[in-house]
C-alpha cells in the first residue's frame, strides 16, 4: 500500500517498530487513552479549557494526517473523497460530506462508527473535540485558509451519528 512509505515518515515507522504486532490494535485503547486524557485536563482546568486542549490538539493530528497521507495535489473534490475512504480504511469512522460550498468553503459532515465518543454525556451534549479539530487541521492544511469545525450533534448525547459543521467564519 502506498501510504506505508508516509507511515514511515510522519508516524515513525510505526510498523517496523511494531513488529509482528503490525500497526492495528483495538479502538479500546484510543478510548481508554482519549478518556483519560480528557479526565485529566478536566480536574486540570475547566471543561471549555479542557475542549479546546483537545481541539488543538487534534487540530494538530489532523494537519500531519493530511500532510502524510493525501496528495497536495489533489483537487478539492478528489481531497474530500480520499479523505473520506482513508477515514474509513483505517478505521477512524464513516464520514458523510453532507453539504460541500466549495467557493465560499463552508461543509457540513456527519461521522457515524467513529472512534471518539467515549463517555456518556448529557442528553443534547457534544463530545468529540479532537474530532472536531482533526477535521479542522486536515481541511486547513488542503484549502490553504483556517477552518473552524464545531460539532452539532453527537453520538454520546443520544444522537444517531456525530454532525458538524465547517467553514472560516464557524
Ligand atoms: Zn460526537
């Protein structure tokens, strides 16, 4: 597969350290340590504090995820599509472009499967903030302009898939 040789450079060859291993394991431990983390930061500061540690931190993610595994060169329309089955392929969750304006760059997405939602929150709550900046730094670093990502609707407040919406004013 082409995206071993990516691997290797911006996840520190994580096959050749994993060994026989290989570079799967259960969506288990991303929870346990995305819970914990999170846990963490809450008793450290405030829970809006904690959300946007996450986001950033995830925005962080997302940005060395497009860099590594989809081409500049891609147009628009071939970025999202990849993305979306590079989401899917590895595991991270079932992404939806609902709505794309590619002119004035304003998305909205779902993500069903995904692998954040991790605590049971209030009804009506949101819960997934490194999602959210995951989105936000792989969409920046393809259309070359900040893009806020907020999270809508999510799973783990009772809803059917996580929703969000984009866009450089969001
Ligand atoms: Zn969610």
């Amino acid at each position: 597969m082409e995206q071993t040789s990516k691997y290797a450079i911006g996840f520190a060859a994580i096959e050749e350290m994993r060994g026989e291993l290989g570079s799967e394991m259960p969506v288990l431990f991303f929870r346990m340590f995305e819970s914990a983390v999170r846990k963490r930061l809450t008793t450290e500061f405030s829970r809006g504090y904690a959300d946007y540690l996450m986001r950033d931190a995830g925005k962080i993610a997302g940005a060395l995820f497009a860099e590594s595994f989809t081409e500049e060169a891609e147009g628009p329309v071939e970025f999202l599509q990849s993305f979306r089955a590079l989401l899917k392929g590895l595991g991270y969750g079932v992404l939806r472009v609902e709505k794309a304006d590619l002119d004035r760059l304003k998305f909205a997405f779902s993500i069903s499967h995904g692998i954040e939602p991790s605590d049971t929150e209030e009804e009506g709550s949101t819960g997934c903030s490194f999602t959210e900046g995951f989105l936000s730094g792989a969409l920046s670093v393809r259309f070359g302009e900040e893009i806020n990502v907020k999270e809508i609707a999510c799973i783990a407040g009772g809803e059917t898939s996580c929703r969000y919406i984009a866009g450089t004013d969001v």
